[in-house]
C-alpha cells in the first residue's frame, strides 16, 4: 500500500480475473504507521475493508498484525505469504503465525531476497521464530507429540497451491508434478522414516538432503546439483569480477 493508490488497485483488480492476486502488507513498523498517517486504518485493516480480498488473494508478509486483523485475514480465505528468512534478515519482526493458524488461516513461504533461498531453511525459520517469540517448543505442530516438520510442510504445500491457484497439490493425480526427492543417506536421515524424515530434512539436513528436483515434470535438479549450475556460477562470477574490476 505504499506502492499502489486506491484508484490504481481498484482498476488492477478486475484485470487479474480468476487469476491470484499478490500484495505485500504491513511488512515493517514504519509501513504500518506511514498507512496510518494517510487512510487512518493499517494496511491489512485497510485492505479487507476496501478491496474485495478473498481466497484469491495472497498477503506477503502481513507481518505487524492486531489480534483483530489477524481473525480477520484468517476468515477471509486469504493466504499469508511468508517470507521468514528475508523477514529475519530485514529485521521486520514476527508474523503472528499460531495465532493466524488458531483462526483458520493458511499461509505460503517464498523469498523476497537472494540472501538465502530454501524451502527448509524459511520453514525452519518460521518454527525457530515463533519458538523465540513464545518461548516454546513445537510451536507450529498443531498438537503434543505430532510431528513440526509434517504440520510446516502441509501446512505450507496447502497455502502455497491455493496462492498459485493450483486446485491440487502434492502427489496426487491431477497435481502439477513438482515433485522433490531426498537422500536419504545423508546422516541427518539415516534409519529415519515417515514424518520424522521431514523432520530431519527442515531442522537438520536442509538443502544438502535434496535429490532430485522436478519442475512440472521437467527434471532441473540430480544429484543434488541444477543442471545449469555449473554455467550459471561461471557467468555469474564473471559479471561480479566485471563490477568490481
């Protein structure tokens, strides 16, 4: 809502169709009280009072919540994109995730900087940082012995599909096939098995458990390496030497 005037949102809406959409909302302090300063109204208050948000719509951050926005958001179908470690990074605070799942919500994960990029590691995040805020354990798993790293990732590929309008996920017919696989020798997973293997892989493993990697069914990733990789470290170290030079 910094970026986007009411008349400009009100106009963008109808073009998207049936299609998602995307805003980024009350990333920052300083966000929330420029949106006050302007409407009177914080940016999420804002948005479900003006604009027509719904199950298409994906909220990035919607980090700086009251307990009434968070109720809100969550009933309105919407999905939080969550972007943990760029969040951390950035100093932006704490998404209200316990209290949003509590209402219903769904969310997402993604990254709005290259500073880290993994799935493991911003979902991993996302737990630690409720776990520091609330000074508990397990915060996210939903129920006493369940397992965290299961609640985080259907909890994750749900809100991700919706806000990518896929009306399936997962291994299941129909499904777009993005598809991961693991090794499973990799010492953080050794003699594991069923939800504890996707304990080990977002809490202890991380990226160096990954496989394979399918993107609609287009094999990018074996072994654990992309198949541009190699090119694309050579021409991205050249054009840094290039800047620095």
């Amino acid at each position: 809502l910094r970026a986007v005037a009411p008349d400009e949102l009100a106009a963008i809406i109808p073009l998207a169709g049936a299609d998602p959409i995307h805003i980024h909302a009350a990333e920052q302090v300083r966000e929330v009280g420029d949106c006050l300063a302007w409407s009177g109204q914080r940016p999420v208050e804002w948005l479900l009072e003006h604009a027509p948000v719904d199950q298409r719509w994906c909220l990035i951050h919607a980090t700086h919540m009251t307990e009434q926005e968070v109720t809100a958001l969550a009933g309105s179908g919407a999905v939080a994109g969550l972007c943990p470690i760029t969040e951390a990074s950035l100093g932006d605070g704490i998404f209200s995730a316990r209290e949003f799942l509590a209402a219903g919500g769904r969310f997402g994960v993604g990254t709005d900087s290259n500073v880290l990029v993994g799935v493991a590691d911003e979902l991993r995040q996302l737990e630690y940082g409720q776990r520091l805020k609330h000074r508990e354990r397990n915060v996210l798993s939903g129920r006493p012995g369940a397992s965290t790293g299961r609640a985080l990732f259907d909890h994750a590929l749900a809100g991700g599909a919706q806000a990518l309008a896929q009306a399936k996920s997962g291994l299941v017919p129909g499904a777009r096939a993005d598809i991961v696989s693991l090794d499973t020798t990799h010492p953080s997973l050794a003699g594991r098995s069923g939800d504890a293997v996707l304990d080990g892989w977002l809490f202890a493993a991380g990226s160096d458990a990954i496989d394979c990697v399918w993107a609609g069914g287009d094999k990018l990733v074996a072994g654990g390496r992309h198949r541009l990789r190699d090119s694309a470290r050579e021409r991205f170290n050249a054009s840094v030497r290039r800047l620095v030079a």
